[in-house]
C-alpha cells in the first residue's frame, strides 16, 4: 500500500513516497546513515533492518511497492520484502541491480515492484517479480506515479492516477511544495483511494522525499502521514561519481 511520484528534473529529479501500513504495524526506524561496498546510503528502515526506500550518493533511488494485483503468495517462512532495496542500496548503475537481486530467495518473497531512478540514467526501471518469474521494464525519463493498495488495488490506482494527472499541470508542477501538497492530497476525499489514504485498519504512515541534484542528494522524512502537519527531517549527501 504505497504510492511513489517521480518527476524529472534538468539536473536531477525529485521522488515522494507514501508508505501505507496497517495501523497495527510496528513504526519504521528514521532514517540514517550506512555505508555499503564504498557507498553512503541513507534510509529509513525496518525494526528487521530493512527498507522501503533508499538514495545513495551516486543519485541513486531505489524504491519498493507490494503487488497485490498478484494473488498468488509465497509459503512460509515468508522473507520480508524489505531485504530487496537493502540488498540493492548502493548499486551505481543498472547492470548491478540483477547482480545485487541474484542471491536473494525470490520463491520466498511475495509478489513486488522495484523502482529504481539511476542519476546518470535516461530511463526509470521497474522490476517485477510476480512469484513465477523476474522482468524489467524501462519506463521513459518523465513525470510518473506508481500505486500499489491491499484495498481494491486497480481502484486506487485509477483514482490516485487521477488525482496526479489533475496536477501535473500545476503552475508549480515538479518542485518541492508541488509534491508534499500532492502526497498530502484527499482528493476525491479522505478515504481508502487518496493519495494520503485513512482507512479504519490502515493509513498513511510515513512520507520520504528524494530530491537530487548536480552535486547533492537530499532525504527528507516525515513519520507520518503530511496531513498532520509534523515537520521533516533532512539528511544530504555530497554526490560522488557523479559527471
């Protein structure tokens, strides 16, 4: 239950992500620093360690979404699908992500997508894994959104595609305020298909933005839904490797 927003930028780009949980979930942990094969990588993590979202300091974002448009589901004992972005955090080009997914037990992971924005890319990966294989799609370099919903998942996709088809045309469109007031958003109204979603056993529990430019990357975080008006915590990374 997530929705990520990506938008294109001359020297970078930017990425939001609303991550939905059950409200009986235990709280991620705010994000901080590791350092991985060389890389500094910041993220917000799991109580297990892993994650749903990471940037590292090549201008690299790396994201997940469950897939419940996919019923089929693994047996247990289930691996947590957060082992996936952390088994992947500090990759710096597109031909290291299936090198860095090789080891991982797929046949025990329920069905995922991986979104992965590379800052020296003209392209936005997607991988899928959907229990019976792995692909990759390239996605053209351009504004897009991605949803994923435990609740009635095509639904939420039609109506939070809506909502940001209705506001990619903003005066404003592609900076900061733009994607905070977009991911903030209860258009059609406050429910289970906003892009900020409140349902009576889940909700909007965390917000972490991702904006990278030509010579730093920035996280900001916010543990909780932006409705509730809490501030962001910041972590910026000086871009290493970068042209």
């Amino acid at each position: 239950m997530c929705s990520v927003t990506f938008w294109p930028r001359p020297d970078g780009y930017l990425v939001g992500m609303n991550r939905d949980e059950l409200r009986t979930r235990v709280p991620g942990n705010p994000p901080r620093r590791y350092f991985d094969s060389g890389v500094t990588v910041v993220h917000p993590a799991e109580p297990s360690g892993g994650t749903w979202l990471a940037l590292n300091d090549r201008g690299v974002t790396l994201a997940l979404i469950n897939w419940y448009a996919i019923p089929e589901r693994a047996a247990e004992p289930v691996v947590s699908r957060g082992e996936v972005v952390r088994a992947v955090r500090s990759v710096t080009e597109f031909e290291q992500l299936s090198q860095g997914l090789a080891d991982l037990p797929l046949d025990r992971m329920n069905p995922f997508r991986l979104l992965a924005f590379l800052g020296e890319s003209t392209a936005a990966w997607e991988g899928r894994w959907n229990r019976r294989r792995w692909e990759w799609l390239r996605h053209p370099w351009e504004a897009a959104q991605w949803q994923s919903s435990g609740h009635l998942e095509a639904t939420a996709q039609e109506v939070r595609g809506a909502t940001f088809a209705r506001h990619r045309n903003d005066r404003d469109a592609g900076t900061v305020p733009w994607l905070r007031r977009l991911h903030g958003s209860h258009l059609p109204g406050r429910g289970p298909f906003s892009i900020c979603m409140h349902r009576a056993d889940a909700q909007t529990v965390s917000y972490t933005e991702v904006e990278v430019e030509e010579s730093s990357a920035t996280l900001r975080y916010c543990p909780g839904s932006l409705c509730e008006g809490r501030p962001l915590a910041a972590m910026e990374l000086k871009r290493e490797g970068n042209r």
